[in-house]
C-alpha cells in the first residue's frame, strides 16, 4: 500500500521495564503503536480483521490471549468484549508504552508493507457483519436508506473549506451531515449500517464502511494534486480496495488543489452537484437527464 517503514521500525530506542508473561499460553498481538491506538480505520483492518481471520480459520482451538495497550481507547474496548465473547479469548493483557514484554509461543499479523490491503482474507471480512451488530448494539434498522455527509471540520487535515457553500447541495438530495468525533461508538456504527450512501473528503471516518451493506454507495474526495503544495498527504486507494472487498458502489474525485500545508482544500459546486446526481438521482428525472448529459458529453 505505501512503501514506505511502518510505525513499528520507526520507534526510537528507549529503557523499557521487562516483563514476563504467563508460560505455556499462546498469545496474540493486537498491540498497534501508540502514534495508530485511536486510528480507527488501522485498528480495524490492521489488527482486527486479520486476528479475526485468523480465529475463523484456525484448526487448533487453543485458548488465545491478546496482547494490547496497556490504554485503550472506547472502540477498542468495545471491540475486544466482543471479541472475547465470540471466541470464547482469554481475558486481555495490556502492556503499557514503558514495558517490554516477553512470551514463549506468541502469534501475530505482519502489517504493511509486507501485508498489501488488497489482501485481506473474505473470512475476516465477513466475520465484520457480526461485530456490528454488536457494536451497535443490536438497534440499527439495515432498511434504513440514510444519506451521509462526513464533515471533517472538525480536524486538522483535510478539511473542505467551502462546506457551507455544499450543505444546501447535500439537503438537497437528502444528506445529513455529521462530525463523527464524540459520538458514541454504537451511534457510529447505525449510522453506517442504515446508510445507503455515503459522501466524505478522504479521511479515518470512511473505515465506518465496513458496516455498510453490499450495494452501498461510497463517494470520496481528495484534494488535487496540482497545485503550489503538491499532491495531498496520505491519499491512499484503501477505501476504494475495502468497498470492492465488501460490495459497495465507490467512487471517487479529485477537487481543488490544497490551500495550506494541513491539506485545507475546496470541492467545487459544480463538482459536488455533478456527483450526486450521478450517484444519488431524486427521482426518474433526474436519471434520465443525467443519462442524456452524459451522451452529449461523450
């Protein structure tokens, strides 16, 4: 996915107090680097779903102890009480960052670059549908047909400058916007099992698409890449390979150029209109004059 060392062989060394673990069990680490602990996109499909794989498959059904942080956030640990419920795990030990821990038989995945995103196991994948339902506790409706717009103004990269210029846009054809930060982790994950389509500039927000159900339309904006600044900062294909794993409808477009070295950057009117009346028409109207646009354009 990015050629470039991973978060692990990036540490700096540092004194860290040993610590032995129990002998005789078998541990996993799902432990990810302290800069990653709050990413969700990465603690889902770096750690979680290939460790869910891995449970799926394996023959040997051994009891598993998981390895984590010593602090975690909420996700995580809605996210491993499910886990050790569904798999019947060993209660979780945590290691904190000034630790070294040491275990005779431990097991773990190997993450990027050695590990591409396109090869994430269908198994682990499926094994998704059953986390959230738990995550969410059960309440969200799937027939549900929700319009979603994921506002990043909220965070430091990435944020579209003329949002308020796009929100009638976006009423328009039935979208909420919403800022993902502070909600609670069940909201989240309703939100998008009962979306059946989803508009955000590229950010850790869209890992939510790994609720939404086959079908679900996806549309991603990245700033462009031809402006003073250069091309934007960690613009990677993850989500458009994760939609094609999981069945949705993912497209994607390129914006404005960034206006500041945090990727500050606009999509243009004309361009958001364009893209949802081709991906979410009103009525039959719409479809069949956008059909005939796109005849006279070609």
């Amino acid at each position: 996915v990015r050629p470039n060392p991973n978060w692990a062989v990036s540490l700096r060394p540092r004194r860290y107090a040993r610590r032995d673990l129990e002998p005789g069990v078998l541990h996993y680490l799902l432990m990810p680097p302290v800069p990653a602990i709050g990413h969700v996109f990465h603690w889902i499909f770096d750690y979680v779903t290939p460790f869910m794989t891995w449970l799926e498959e394996r023959a040997d059904k051994e009891p598993v102890r998981p390895i984590v942080n010593g602090r975690l956030t909420e996700f995580q640990r809605r996210t491993l009480d499910f886990l050790v419920a569904h798999y019947g795990l060993l209660k979780p030990v945590g290691v904190g960052a000034d630790e070294a821990a040491f275990v005779p038989r431990i097991a773990t995945s190997v993450l990027e670059p050695f590990a591409p995103r396109a090869m994430q196991a269908p198994t682990g994948l499926k094994a998704l549908e059953a986390l959230a339902h738990y995550l969410s506790a059960g309440m969200a409706a799937p027939s549900a047909r929700r319009r979603i717009y994921i506002s990043r103004n909220d965070a430091k990269l990435r944020r579209v400058a003329n949002e308020a210029e796009l929100s009638p846009l976006l009423a328009e054809r039935g979208f909420e916007t919403v800022i993902l930060k502070g909600m609670p982790i069940a909201d989240q994950v309703r939100l998008f099992i009962e979306a059946e389509g989803v508009v955000a500039p590229h950010g850790a927000g869209l890992a939510h698409i790994a609720w939404m159900r086959p079908g679900a339309k996806v549309v991603e904006f990245f700033p462009g890449a031809n402006g003073p600044l250069g091309a934007p900062k960690n613009a990677t294909a993850n989500f458009w390979i994760i939609s094609n794993q999981r069945g949705l409808d993912y497209a994607a477009y390129e914006a404005s150029p960034q206006t500041s070295r945090h990727d500050l950057f606009e999509i243009p009117a004309g361009l958001m209109q364009s893209a949802l009346v081709e991906h979410f028409p009103r009525d039959h109207w719409d479809r069949t004059d956008f059909s005939i646009r796109s005849q006279f354009a070609n």
